[in-house]
C-alpha cells in the first residue's frame, strides 16, 4: 500500500477475546460473557457494525470526491483567470460549469452565514405590540409567520426563512416598520460557504433535474 493511499475506516469487532473466552462490552463499559448476551441484541449488534461499515467507507470516499471536485473546480477557474484576468463567477461568486452538449452542468454557489445580534429582540419586543394592539384584526397568517420566525430551531437557531418573509410584508405602522429596521441592522454575515451541485438531463430541451447525493433526499 502506497502512503499516499487513503485510510479505510474500520468499525471495531464486537466480541472481545478476555482469557480465551469471548465477551461483548455493553453501553456502561462493562465486559459480559457473549453467552449472557441475548441473541437479538447480538443480531442488532452485528447488522449495525455491517451498515456502520458501509456508512463510514461511503462518507470517506464522499469527503475524497468533495476535495477532488473543489480542486478540479478550482484548478479551471485558475485557468481562465490565467487567459483572461478574471476569475468567473457572479457577484458572490456563483459559477455554472456545463457540457458542450448542455446535458450536464456543475454549480458552484457561495452563501452567507448569517446570525444575529441583540437588535432581534427589539424588533420582537416591537412585533408583540402590533399584535396585541391589532387583536382580532390581525391576519391569521401573519401571526403564524411570526410565531415560525422566531421560533428557535433544533440547532438552536433562529428560522432565517421565515424571518426573511416577514421583511417581504408590506404594512404601514411605523412600530411595525421600526421593527423590520431592527431585523436588519440584526443581520450579521459571519463568513460564506461554498456549494457544489450537480445537475444532468436526457435532451436539451428538458429540465434539469439533480444528481442527488444526499442520503436523505435520494
């Protein structure tokens, strides 16, 4: 085996050798005889370590494909910033790479990260008064989008999709539109992330659609 060559991830046996006789160690970290261990749990154990397996080679071999993408990415665009003095890409960066035939196309796009500062619970505080004032009167719809934006995520996050749509209404009181002021000055870019995707279709004429690679979504 070379160096160079990549480390396959090992998922470790499940039965340990202690003085000649095989033990498993359980979720405490204590050492039981395999004959104590219930045969479904060591069915449950060995079909997790064959999938863990097959899970951790594919995540090795998707880390391997994202690093060589970026660097053939990366290696044309010094190319044509060599030709032309320019780097391609839109505003932000966005760059769509395609075949001549247009039946397969490579995106990259850069996107902010965003958070927010202290400014947010202002323009909260500012939204809870429209509300309350406009009792009855206020639309169903706009107090489920209200409730959604700031309703804090798993990951502990703010809901920035719902938030963004409540800059989108259009409405007239000025506590209304000093809060949307507040959410604004909140918004802090942290830093970018760029993206690859990739796109195929069978003619020109039809849609692209997405070469998925994302478990969930496949």
């Amino acid at each position: 085996m070379s160096e160079n060559a990549p480390i396959q991830p090992v998922v470790p046996a499940g039965i340990i050798d202690v003085g000649g006789q095989p033990h498993m160690r359980d979720a405490k970290g204590r050492l039981v005889p395999v004959e104590l261990v219930k045969p479904a749990d060591k069915l449950e154990d060995e079909m997790v370590r064959k999938v863990m397996a097959f899970a951790l080679d594919l995540s090795a071999q998707i880390a391997r494909f994202k690093e060589h993408t970026f660097a053939d990415l990366n290696g044309f665009q010094q190319l044509l910033e060599q030709e032309y003095g320019a780097r391609a890409g839109g505003e932000k960066g966005n760059v769509t790479f395609q075949t001549v035939d247009g039946l397969m196309q490579v995106k990259v796009q850069i996107a902010d990260l965003i958070e927010f500062g202290p400014q947010l619970q202002q323009a909260k505080s500012l939204i809870d008064e429209c509300l309350v004032e406009w009792g009855a009167d206020s639309r169903p719809e706009i107090r489920a989008i209200v409730s959604r934006a700031f309703a804090v995520e798993k990951e502990g996050q703010i809901n920035k999709a719902n938030l963004f749509l409540l800059l989108k209404l259009d409405i007239g009181d000025e506590r209304w539109t000093r809060a949307m002021t507040a959410i604004r000055d909140a918004i802090r870019v942290t830093g970018t992330k760029e993206y690859v995707r990739f796109y195929q279709r069978r003619r020109p004429q039809d849609r692209f659609e997405t070469v998925t690679i994302d478990l969930a979504a496949a």
